[in-house]
C-alpha cells in the first residue's frame, strides 16, 4: 500500500476551562490513503469535528493540539506557522462545511469567490481563474454556469449553495478534504445527489475523504473505511463492511442499532441505554462502561486500549465475536 | 426597488408631519404669542389686528396647514427675542454649524471604523485591549466636560488654540466659511475634536462588536479553510459585511452630530444653531425653537432616508427580498 | 454552554436549585471581576455619600446663613487668607465650601438620574408588556411613536420637553419645578429602549404553553403579564436600567451645565460645573476639576457596572 495522504497518530486536542482540562480529541490514530473515504461516525461532542478542524488547523483558541502527531503525504503539518498553514488550507485541504445556507458570503458573487480562492493558490491569471470557475460550476452540476457565476449566494437553493461549496472546496484540486456532516442540513432527496456528486469527484481525482457524519446510512453508501468515535477517542476503526456488518465494539452495535437503515425489517429500533457523558464528567476507566451491556469490573477500573492506526478491532476490553455472538 | 423606494418616501413624510404637528402645537398653545409679541402698551384692537395677522381666528387644521406651508417656504416667523425673521436667523447660523458637523462627522467616521476594525482584528492585543479601556471612558466622559478638558490643556495651560468662537471668516455668496483663514482653521481643532470624541468611541466600538461577530460566522470559518490571507479575510470578506449594520447606526450618529453640536456650541460659544437653540430654550423663545426643531427633523429623516437607500445598494440580499415583498 | 450543575442536586429541588446554580455562576463572575467590585463599590460610597449628604458636609451650601463672603476662593487645604478657615477642596466665589456643594451636587444628580430612570422603566416596560401582549393597533400606535422617538437624541428631545415645560410653567414657579421637569424630560426621552425589549420578550413569551394554559384556565391579561411575563423580562430590563442609569445622570448634567436643568439655587454637579467653567481663566480650577472628577468618576462606574452587567446577565449580547 502507498504513503497515505493523511496519517494521525495519537492525536490529543485540549481545551483548558475552569473546570479543568477537556480532552474532545484524546489520543486518536488514523490514515487515509489517496482516493480513499473514511466516514468518521459518533454522537454529536464526541470529537469527530474536533478532529477535522484540528488536520486543518482551524482549533479555535483555547482549544489547541496537545499531542501526536499530523502528517499530509509524510510531511508535518500540526507545527507549521500560521501563514505556512494558511498556503495548506484550500490548496492541499479542502473543507466542506455542514450549513451551505451560511457557508457562502453573501455580499460577494460566487464567481468571485471561486476565482479569489484560486487566485490564492495557483499562479494563474484573472481570465484564466474566471474561465476556470465556470468549469468547476459546470463540474459539480450547476446548470447555467456562465450566467450563474455573477450570481449572490441568495440565488440560489440549499442544494445548490452546497455544489457550489464544493466546487470552492475542490477547485485548487486539494489532495485530502474534510467535509464535516456535509448534508445534514439539506432536504432528504438532496442528501443522495450531493454524497453521491462528493464521492464521484473525489474518486476521478484521487482525493482523500475524511467524511464527518453522525448518519450510518451515509457511511454504508459512501465510505471505503469507518472510524467510529465515542467520547474523544475512537472505539473502532475497520473497512465499512466489517464495521457494519461485524461489529466487534458494543458501543459500534449499539449505534447500528439505533440507525433505522441498518435495521430494516427488525420490529423495533435498539436504544442505547443513557446518554454519552459530557467531557468533564467522564467516567473512570472505559467511557462506555456506565451504558455497556458487557462492561465488567475491568472496564470501570482501566481505560480501554488505545487502537492504533491499522487495527481492524475495537477498543474494548471484551470486543464482540467476530462471528457474530451476542 | 421603486416600490421599497415610494414607502419609504411616505414613512419619512408622516414622521415630518407629526413633527410638524408638535412644532405646531409648542408654537400655537405654549405661552401666548399674542402675550409675547405685543409689549404692556396694547389695545384690544391691537390683539385683534393680530390675531388676524396672524391666523389665530381661524380652526386649528387650517392653522396647521398655513403653518406648514409656512414653514415649507422657510418661514418660521418672527423670534420673539431678536424681533427678527427666524429664517434669517437661521440661516447665517447654519453654516457654522454644518462647517462643525461636517469636520466632525468625518474625523468620527474614519478613525471610528480604522480603530474598530484593528480592535477587533488585534482582540488579545495590549494596543487594543488599552483603546477599548480608554473607549469606556470616553463614553462616560459627558462631552462638555471632553470640551472644558481640551480647553484648559490647549487655550489656558498650552495657549496654542483659541478657547472660543470660529475666528476669521470668508463670505462666499450667502456661506460664510472658516476653512479659507488660519484662524478659521485653528478654531475648528478644538470643536471638532469634541464633537467628533463621543461618536468616534460609539462607531468604534460597535464596529469591533460587529466584526468580532462577522469573525465568527461560518463563511469566515470557510474563507480562512480555502487558504485566503489573512488580510483578504479581515478586510474582503469581514469588513464587507461588517459594514451593513454599521452604516444605520453611523448614519443615525451623524444626525447626532448635529443635536449634539448644541452642547459643544455652548462649551466653545460657536457661533451656530445650536447656540442658538439652547438661548431660545431659556428665553422660551418658542418661533425659534419651532423652526430648529422642524429644521433638525428634516435632516435627521433625510439622512434615514439615504442610508436606507444606501443599505439597499450594499445589500444584494434587499434587492431581492424586499421587490418581491412589495 | 455546557452544563455544570451536577445532575442529583438538580432532582432534589428542581427550580430553587435552578436558581441557585445562576445566581452562584453570577456570584462567581462577580467575585472575579476586580472591575465590577470596585465600580460597585465606588457607586454604593457615592450613593451612601448622596444620602446622608447633610450628615457628611461640613457646611450647608444652601443656608445663607452659614456662608462667609470672605471665605470665597478659598484654595484647597490652604488657609483662608482673611478668616483662616481651611476648607479640603476649597471655597467657590461666595464661599460655599466645594466639597460640600458637591456631596449636594451630588445627591440632586443621582436622585433626577434614579428617578427619571425609574419613570421611564415603568413608562417603557408597562408599555412594551401592553404592546407585546395586546397587539393590533395599540401595539402599531406605541412602537410607532417610539420609532419617531429614537430617530431624535434623546438629549435633544429632553431638553424639547424640558423647553416646552418651562413654557407652561409660570416664570414664578420655574425654578421650583425645574428638577421635576427634568426627570419628567429625562424619563420620557429614555422609555423606548425599554419598551422595545420587553415588547419583543413579550412577543415570544405569550406564544408559550403555560401562558397559553393560564390564559385557558382564566386568568386576566393583567395577572399574565404581571406574574407570568414580566419576570422573564427582568434580567435584560436590570441591565438597561443601569445602562440607563449612567446615561441619565451624564444626561441630567449636560442640561444642568446646558443652564437648562438644576437651577443654580438647586445646583446639581452639572450646575457646578456651569458655575465652575466661569473660573477656568482666572486660576480658581479647583472650582471646576472637583465637581468634574466627581461626575466622572460616578458616570464610569455606573458605565462600569452597566457594562459587566450585561456580559454577565446575557452573554449573548457581548
């Protein structure tokens, strides 16, 4: 297997508040090779974004990397000084944000804000970033590209307003992007075309995905790879067919089980018991066991196990069999 | 567009006729213009030829609608104090007023919106932190004592400055200026500065206030993940809109320029309106105060007027919204 | 925000609790706000020094028969030169003793600042709960006359009805009234503010589900908006009564200084300064600067307060 685009390894991010200091990331690993989709799943709080902003270097202060290591095709990345950084975003990572509504500036044409980006990144001249522009419009699906390119965010629909973030995200043809929940705020019939739009183009141009989610469905359509994450740290990492189909981390189960999608034709949707704790009330030992059907003395006394970058297993003391007990 | 336009025209118009209503009424019911028009030598005959002189046989809508035709034509009638016309009055005060405001006004706007938006850039920064602790000062500082400050340090302690008055004028047709002479000039320092202080600090601090929420919106989140400088962000795509809002507020600020003209007026006996207005106050000069009234009012609804308009060109959003509205 | 409150104390006693748990953050913000101890401080020793003013000066400025015309322009700390009376802040032109002129000025500026404050409260909030509630054309008849209000100053419409009542007033009355004429000015060119936040929390309120349940069991519109909307309103109603406060009293001095406000046998520090001003060429500064100080240091502090009052109150507003 060639040099992974992205590599995370023992990733801490720290807020220090007066109660203390919050772990929303604590120790996470993992790669994501080029052309690849990893879907990062877990509750809302449990870290997923944390993450992403981390990779790209958006933490908001207080919040800030404590440990690990980020590496973008083997090169450093979570040291470099804000402008080297700034070079980075949009250039080598794109971002795709949760809301089109209030991604877009609403004062300035979307044309404009396609060409300032390029402009930003590639030695190109005005026309050439113009003609450019409609090009991307034209690639993610917007009909009418030339005449829509002096067009106000305001113009257009939500689904459209996110074809148009993307085109933004991808057009310096960044090497890894991170789209945070992409199409959560989106009308159901959108969803599929803009998944379907993100993965086409990012498989044509060999682009790594890191795709946020807290929607299983998404993930079984959409990605090669999952990471599961529950509380900060990451509770099972594996190909999405074993994840889904092979769960081996009861809190992985409990969350198929909990996703209509993956129940289809079972009676009635599984709960699971209590409510992922807030970061500053963390339990002792494994931050699963206060709702885990398996959880035994060990688990209250000792934190999981750390998973590393390419276990395909659970950070769980008793993992469920692979053959599917329990 | 026109629609948004007609209305707001008709909104302006009704605020001038309730305006003109009180101004009215303070002319017509308080005191007795008979009482203070005629001296302690009168006839009966005398009051009667008056009170047909002046209209006060006839009902009050009538009174009303002469009183504004009166006034549309620039006639207020007659000061009771100076026994002259107040049209006249007014207008050789007016331009020594406006000179002021005008000076003022700008000093008010530029270095408001430039400290703003360095405060707010800066936020953690002693520079800014040290401006925004010296800003609340300023907004308690009431601005005659801002005045009587400035006058102590500069006329009595320094003597660089005059202390009071506008210096040498020129008259240029009906405008008497004192921007053409050195004292002119030299007058102006002092009143200006305390006039402009008070807005200054208020467009200052709203302007930070907005910005730092601009800041935090998602597009800037986005414009700072596609790579843009840092200059491009702050000035491009926060400053843009940070601006809207401000420009109602300024724009309201600079018709308090000229109410609060009234203040520094006294402090530096400028010869303006608002000198003028603050002696009819004490001399229950009523004609006069009337007409400042009327005359203010009209300023203040016309500069609304224009920054309504002014919104509508920045904003791509009103354009849309607001036709389809109507 | 995250919620810090642990959950068992919450089931025990759900809304007192409640309380608690806010007041104790609030009580936190302001055990570690130097800015907000000091500004409170400074404001309770003024407002104590207003009150027993007669206690504390050593002169009464307004009995003639206490002054000595020879004590005029007396220096600070110095004595004088024909009494040898010493006077800590000095003497003005007719030898009232400043300091004592000030603790007065003083009680006049904060009385008129706290009761126009408090008219235009009552004023603004029983308007904008009327508004809020009631609707139609009440409501479009009230926020109407307040969006004509604030198109003007507020200062400018004050001293408007501050000239229109002198009018009226008859001359030999004019001084006598002329502090309630100025709260009465001051209150009504500051009621809009109020009316327009408590008009939009009535707004949201009254669409809830226990107004509504209250509404269905029989209560009167009164009691609703006594008992059930106006409590909800109060935090951010605090926090522009103390905004308010600041401006009213900066408000109240320009007018007094103006020689449209305090009449000069009721001086407020404003009047003081008016009086004071005259003194500026001739040396005697310590006429002006000790009345000056005083209204600064008081309007900051108020300022003060006001300021960290909102960012703790309501976080969203900072």
């Amino acid at each position: 297997m060639s040099d992974p685009i992205l590599s995370i390894r023992d990733l801490t991010v720290e807020i220090p508040t007066r109660h203390g200091i919050l772990r929303p990331v604590d120790s996470v690993s993992y790669d994501i090779a080029a052309g690849e989709i990893l879907g990062v799943v877990g509750e809302s709080g449990a870290g997923k974004s944390m993450a992403g902003n981390a990779v790209i270097g958006l933490l908001n202060p207080p919040a800030h990397i404590a440990q690990g290591e980020i590496r973008l095709k083997g090169q450093r990345i979570d040291q470099l000084t804000g402008n080297a950084m700034r070079r980075l975003r949009g250039k080598e990572i794109g971002m795709v944000f949760q809301d089109p509504l209030t991604s877009l500036n609403p004062l300035l044409q979307i044309g404009d804000q396609l060409t300032e980006t390029m402009l930003a990144h590639l030695d190109i001249s005005r026309d050439e970033a113009q003609k450019r522009a409609i090009a991307a419009l034209e690639e993610v699906g917007i009909p009418g590209a030339a005449d829509r390119v002096d067009s106000y965010p305001h113009e257009f629909s939500g689904g459209m307003r996110q074809r148009v973030v993307i085109a933004l995200a991808l057009c310096a043809e960044p090497s890894l992007i991170i789209a945070d929940e992409p199409t959560t705020a989106l009308d159901v019939s959108v969803q599929a075309q803009i998944i379907a739009l993100l993965k086409r183009l990012c498989r044509d141009r060999g682009t790594a995905v890191m795709l946020i989610t807290h929607d299983m469905g998404v993930i079984a359509e959409t990605a090669d790879r999952v990471a599961v994450m529950y509380a900060g740290k990451l509770a099972e990492l594996g190909p999405v067919r074993d994840v889904l189909t092979e769960p081996r981390h009861p809190y992985t189960k409990g969350l198929m089980g909990s996703t209509p999608l993956a129940s289809k034709g079972k009676a009635r949707l599984h709960q699971i018991p209590g409510a992922m704790p807030q970061l500053d009330a963390l339990p002792d030992g494994c931050a699963f066991h206060p709702r885990c059907p398996r959880a035994e003395g060990k688990c209250r006394a000792n934190p999981a196990p750390t998973l590393a970058a390419h276990d395909n297993r659970a950070a769980c003391w008793f993992p469920l069999d692979p053959k599917g007990g329990a | 567009m026109l629609a948004f336009v007609i209305q707001r025209v008709a909104q302006s118009a009704l605020v001038l006729l309730i305006v003109g209503l009180v101004a009215f009424s303070m002319f017509r019911f308080v005191g007795d213009p008979i009482d203070n028009m005629l001296g302690q030598e009168r006839t009966q005959a005398d009051i009667e030829r008056l009170r047909t002189t002046l209209g006060l046989d006839q009902p009050f809508p009538v009174q009303y609608y002469k009183f504004l035709a009166n006034a549309a034509q620039g006639n207020f009638g007659v000061s009771y104090r100076q026994g002259r016309p107040v049209s006249d009055i007014l207008m050789e005060r007016a331009p020594a007023t406006l000179e002021l405001a005008a000076v003022s006004g700008f000093l008010a706007i530029s270095i408001g919106i430039g400290l703003g938006v360095f405060t707010a850039i800066r936020r953690d920064g002693f520079a800014a932190n040290a401006i925004m602790s010296i800003s609340l000062i300023g907004v308690s500082l009431p601005t005659f004592l801002i005045g009587i400050l400035l006058i102590y340090l500069f006329s009595v302690e320094l003597g660089w400055l005059p202390s009071f008055g506008r210096g040498d004028t020129v008259q240029l047709g009906g405008w008497s200026t004192g921007f053409l002479t050195k004292s002119g000039l030299l007058a102006l320092i002092l009143p200006s500065i305390t006039l402009g202080l008070y807005q200054m600090t208020l467009i200052m601090r709203l302007v930070r206030s907005e910005m730092l929420e601009v800041l935090r919106q998602d597009y800037i989140r986005f414009a700072r993940a596609r790579g843009l400088r840092e200059r491009t962000v702050n000035f491009r795509h926060a400053l843009k809109n940070t601006l809207v809002p401000v420009i109602t507020v300024t724009g309201l600020q600079l018709g308090s320029i000229i109410a609060f003209a009234i203040i520094t007026e006294t402090v530096f006996q400028w010869p303006g309106v608002g000198l003028l207005f603050i002696n009819a106050i004490q001399f229950v000069d009523i004609p006069v105060m009337a007409a400042y009234l009327m005359l203010i009012s009209v300023m203040f609804v016309g500069i609304n007027l224009i920054v309504d308009l002014l919104y509508f060109t920045i904003d791509p959003r009103l354009r849309v919204d607001r036709t389809k509205a109507h | 925000m995250v919620d810090t409150s642990p959950p068992q104390a919450l089931k025990t006693e759900e809304r007192s609790t409640f309380r608690v748990a806010m007041d104790s953050d609030f009580v936190y913000r302001f055990k570690n706000s130097p800015v907000a101890i000091v500004a409170t401080a400074v404001v309770m020793l003024m407002v104590l020094c207003a009150v027993f003013a007669p206690l504390i000066a050593p002169h009464n400025p307004f009995d003639p028969s206490s002054l000595n015309l020879m004590n005029g322009f007396s220096a600070p700390m110095t004595p004088n030169a024909f009494t040898g009376d010493t006077f800590w802040l000095g003497t003005d032109d007719q030898g009232r003793d400043v300091f004592s002129t000030i603790l007065y000025g003083m009680r006049i500026s904060l009385f008129v600042g706290a009761a126009a404050v408090l008219f235009a409260m009552v004023l603004g909030v029983t308007l904008g709960l009327i508004a809020g509630y009631v609707g139609g054309w009440t409501e479009t008849i009230i926020m109407r006359i307040a969006d004509v209000q604030l198109t003007f100053p507020a200062i400018l419409v004050a001293m408007l009805i501050f000239g229109v009542a002198k009018g009226i007033t008859p001359v030999e009355y004019r001084d006598q009234m002329a502090i309630w004429v100025l709260i009465i000015a001051i209150g009504l060119s500051d009621w809009v503010q109020f009316a327009r936040v408590v008009r939009g929390a009535t707004l949201v309120e009254k669409n809830k589900e226990y107004v509504q349940a209250a509404r269905l069991i029989g209560r009167g519109s009164g009691a609703i908006m006594l008992r059930h909307i106006l409590p909800n309103v109060l935090s951010p109603v605090l926090v522009i009564a103390t905004i308010s406060l600041a401006l009213a009293i900066i408000a109240e001095a320009t007018l007094s200084f103006l020689g449209v406000g305090a009449p000069p046998t009721q001086p407020s520090l404003g009047t003081l300064i008016r009086i004071g001003q005259g003194f500026l060429f001739s040396g005697e500064w310590w006429i002006l600067l000790f009345p000056a100080v005083t209204l600064l240091v008081l309007a900051l502090s108020v300022n003060l307060l006001g300021d960290w009052l909102r960012d703790a109150l309501n976080p969203r507003l900072r």
